[in-house]
C-alpha cells in the first residue's frame, strides 16, 4: 500500500502559517494558582504599581556598598518591572534590606610569590518588600547571596571595587527577579 504525499502549495501555505503563528501567540502564561494550569492575568497583584527602595542599612565595615546596592535595586526595578520607583510615604510596597555581611574570599595563590591571585567577593543581604497599604510581608529573604571575582594582582592589576560593583550587580538583578517572583 502507498501514501500519497499532501502538501500545502501556493497561496494557503503563507496564510496557514501565519495563522498558526498567530494561535501559539495568544498562547497563555502560568497561572498564580498552581491548580489553575496556565492563565492570561499576571502573577502578581497588578495593584501594586509603586515601590519605595529606601537605603539598604550596613553594619559592616564596607563602607558605601549600601548605596551602590540600592541604587542598583533601584535601576533593576526601572528596567525590569512596570513599577515605579516613588518616595517612602506614598508607595504601594517598601522594599526594606540590610547587608549582614561583606566578605573576600581567595580563590587562588601565586606559585611564586604566595600572594592571592584571584579574589571573590561576596555580599549576603536580608530583605523584606511589604506591601504598606496592608502591612501584609510578601516576600522576605535571609542570607541572601551574590559574589564576583577580580584579580588583584599584576599585570590585571584589579581594585575591589570592581568585584564589589560586580557583586552588587549580580545582588540587585537577584533581588528584582524575587520580588518579580509569584507571590
């Protein structure tokens, strides 16, 4: 027995195709009910439309991380979420952190001299971002962590605070990409 062969010519094969095309774009997200399967609405609530970042506190001895990191959260949340960034008492939600720990690390050594060739930073935050209209915690995080590499030694001849701008990079995409998270 043989199959003959179908085929698509013509004029139908362009407009079957964009058809097509059309249908799997309309095609749904995830639900924020797991039970739902997928659904059209967003993930999160779309009331929230504001966001105060205040300055994150720093008790450690790295002295200026908490503004660098802030003002990377807040640049984050301007290019990747809808919200806006708004002053502390007239925001939706309070994005609220403080950087527990601020360490370096050596990675590896010199066969020469002994000294530290490449070094990793690494910043460990708690945060929590609260939605102030309720009081209601929506997402709240300890030991949070992002680290970044530099190499201090000659002839790269790299200071810290390209591994702590690198980190700080790393923290605030991480951070964002939580509070983007269902909740």
């Amino acid at each position: 027995m043989r199959f003959r062969e179908h085929r698509i010519e013509g004029v139908w094969f362009p407009i079957i195709a964009c058809a097509s095309a059309c249908v799997m774009s309309l095609a749904g997200g995830c639900a924020s009910d797991p039970t739902k399967g997928y659904a059209f609405a967003s993930a999160q609530d779309e009331t929230v439309r504001t966001v105060a970042v205040p300055v994150f506190k720093n008790p450690t001895y790295s002295e200026g991380v908490e503004v660098d990191l802030t003002d990377a959260i807040i640049k984050e949340i301007q290019r990747s979420t809808p919200w806006r960034v708004a002053p502390e008492g007239t925001a939706n939600t309070t994005l609220i952190g403080t950087l527990t720990d601020s360490r370096m690390r050596r990675l590896s050594i010199a066969r020469g001299t002994g000294l530290a060739q490449e070094l990793l930073v690494e910043l460990t935050v708690d945060f929590e971002f609260k939605d102030v209209r309720t009081g209601k915690v929506l997402i709240a995080r300890k030991n949070f962590t992002a680290s970044d590499t530099f190499v201090p030694t000659r002839p790269v001849g790299e200071r810290l605070e390209l591994g702590q701008h690198g980190a700080v990079q790393k923290l605030a995409r991480d951070i964002v990409a939580e509070l983007r998270s269902d909740w």
